[in-house]
C-alpha cells in the first residue's frame, strides 16, 4: 500500500474519532449515537399519551360500535325487568353438570362467593357479618328455585348488595360457577340428616 494514501487514512480516522469524543452531549444521559433510532424511539403512540392524529387528543380509543372481545359472548338480556324475565326463561347454561365442572365451579366459589355467601351457601361468610344484612342461603325458599338464567343474569349486573361479577369472571368461569352454586340449592331438602358440607362434598362427587 502505498505511504502517502496510508497515512491520509489514518489521518481521516483520527480527525473522525476526534470529532466524535470532541461533541458535547445536551443529555448527559444519552445513549450516544444511534444508529437506528426507531429501535430507540417507537414511532407508535404509547397507551394514554396525547395523540394529535385525534381531535380528542386521546391515543386509547374506544373500540367500534357492536364488538366484542375475541372468544366472548354477549349476554343477549338487558338489564330491566324484561331483561331478567327472559334470562330466566330462556338462558341456559351451556356446560354440563359433570363431577369436573361443578368441581371447578367450587374453585370459582371459593375465591370470589364464600366470603359473603359461605362455605355452604348458607349466608353465614365472614364478611356478610358486617353487611346491613346477609345474603339468603341458597337452599332457603328466597333461592332453591332461582333459574340458573337468574344466577346468570346477576352475575351479570348484580342485584341489591351483591354488585357485577362480570369484570371479575369470565362468560366460562360464570357458567362453571352456577352448576355449582345449583349443588348448594339442594342442600337439605333431599336428606335433612346431612350436614351442609357434607352434602355439597356429595353434590361435587356425584355430579
């Protein structure tokens, strides 16, 4: 290699280099040079930051008109009385009552419903002691003969102290929930001889 194109080489990378650590960062925690700046800075708009594509400003939209979440049903009965006469009559739950569901549905129970409704059902939860008044057991005359459309739809909406389940429990979880709560209305009306719990042990196994 020729002498002079090697030295003028190497002269162009240390005027290069000397220009690079000579710049003076506005930021001092800067990352430096970047040579891909989309990989540093997304182009997209970050959830519930300001967005000037939008009159409102707002990046969060909401979705349109008549969707619904991939893999949800939507309850077809409004909340009215109307709404809850037709859920009664009409809505069914979809899964079986089988040994399986029913046990998955006591798993449901005892994470959102045993804290005001009881172990069995009864109303007796640790928290229903310091409400105004506890939930009826659900194998008094006020339940055992509620439609599991009726389960449903205050699920849905909630009814008196008990509010909406619905941002809690999924459409499945709500279904599951219902075959077991259906177990805690027939405590003590076929055997007055068993214990509640004994009695929805026996529900749960026989399905």
């Amino acid at each position: 290699m020729n002498k002079k194109y090697f030295f003028l080489a190497l002269s162009s990378l240390i005027i290069a280099l000397s220009l690079f650590s000579s710049c003076k960062r506005n930021n001092p925690d800067s990352a430096g040079v970047e040579y891909m700046p989309d990989m540093y800075r997304s182009p997209s708009y970050e959830d519930n930051s300001v967005n000037p594509l939008f009159a409102d400003s707002m990046t969060d939209r909401v979705p349109v008109k008549g969707t619904v979440p991939v893999g949800f049903t939507p309850f077809p009965f409004p909340f009215s009385t109307d709404g809850l006469a037709n859920a009664s009559k009409y809505w069914k739950d979809p899964f079986p009552a089988s040994p399986e569901v029913v046990a998955q549905g006591k798993a449901i129970f005892d994470i959102y419903c045993i804290h005001c409704h009881g172990a069995t059902g009864m109303g007796d939860g640790k928290v229903a002691a310091k409400l105004p008044g506890p939930p009826p057991p659900y194998s008094g005359a006020a339940l055992r003969n509620i439609t599991e459309g009726e389960i449903y739809y205050t699920l849905e909406y909630g009814k008196n102290l008990m509010g909406s389940h619905a941002s809690q429990l999924s459409v499945d979880q709500r279904c599951k929930l219902i075959r077991y709560v259906q177990t805690l209305q027939k405590l003590g009306q076929s055997d007055s001889t068993k214990t509640a719990t004994a009695a929805a042990k026996d529900s749960v196994k026989k399905g």
